[in-house]
C-alpha cells in the first residue's frame, strides 16, 4: 500500500496513522501506558504526542462530567421523590460521591492519563533510523561483493570462456 496515494478518505488516513505513526504500548503486569510516535520531524512528533495525550485526558473528562451529571439529576430526582429517611440518607451519599466525581473530572487536567515524562525531542546524536549514510555504504560493500563474486564464477566456470568454434 501506498503511504500518500489520492485520494484517501479519513479511516485510511487514521489506519495508516495507526500502522506507521502512533505507537501504543502497555506494560504486562503495571498499568502503564508509553505513547510513541514516530515522524520525520521530531518536534512535529513530540507536538503530536503531547496533544495526543491532553486530547485523550481531555475527551474522557468530557465524558465522565457528563456522565456524572447524568446521575446527579437521576439522584435528585428519585430523592424529590421519596420521603423515606434511610433511602434519602444513602441516595445523599452516593449524590456526594458523585458530587466529588464531577469536581475531579472538572478540575484536574490529568484525569485519566497521568504523564510521567512528558514527549521530548531527541538529541541529534539518538539513534535515528535509517541511518543512510551506513545504509549507503552497506550497499555499496554489499554490491562490490556480490559482483567480485560473480565475476570470479564466471572465470572459473568450465568451458565458459573457451571458443566453441576452431580458427
């Protein structure tokens, strides 16, 4: 498949974003995520992933605030509605509990994804791949091999370089 073939629509440009791009790995026994993105610019690369994570933490905020508003007026509801003093004493709990949910969804920035170490541009000596210079010369060796290699089979084969006809 062609990276930049036209026109594309928007779900093959994010799978290909997926496949190439973005990197997503999760720890086996933690619950730690490592969020990787690699781009010919580092510092587009490190934009990227920053924002990623802020969208990310910002999106599922969103969601949990409005969830729990959800609830709050579900809660109020049913409370308006009854008059009994245990259920109204446990329904003020779990309106408190969702009280404090909403706050933390609202305030904190990292809501759901907490960064331990924010993306970074490398430095211009980190391994970066592929080295072309390396690769360049690694061909050239490579192609001088293989030619020096066929050369001398094709002078030692037998009968290879002998005339068929007599003069």
């Amino acid at each position: 498949m062609i990276f930049f073939s036209w026109p594309r629509s928007d779900i093959e440009v994010a799978r290909d974003f997926d496949e190439r791009v973005l990197r997503i790995v999760t720890g086996d026994k933690s619950s730690l995520v490592r969020l990787q993105v690699e781009w010919r610019d580092p510092k587009v690369a490190m934009l990227w992933a920053n924002d990623l994570v802020a969208r990310v933490n910002r999106e599922l905020a969103l969601k949990a605030s409005a969830e729990s508003q959800r609830r709050i007026k579900f809660l109020q509801g049913y409370l308006a509605r009854t008059s009994e003093l245990e259920i109204r004493s446990a329904l003020y709990d779990q309106l408190a509990d969702e009280l404090k949910r909403l706050a933390s969804a609202t305030v904190r920035p990292e809501f759901a994804l907490r960064v331990i170490q924010p993306a970074y541009v490398p430095d211009r000596y980190d391994y970066v791949w592929p080295k072309r210079f390396l690769v360049l010369a690694l061909g050239a060796i490579g192609g001088l091999a293989l030619g020096l290699a066929l050369a001398t089979a094709a002078s030692v084969w037998p009968g290879r370089n002998s005339p068929d006809r007599a003069d």
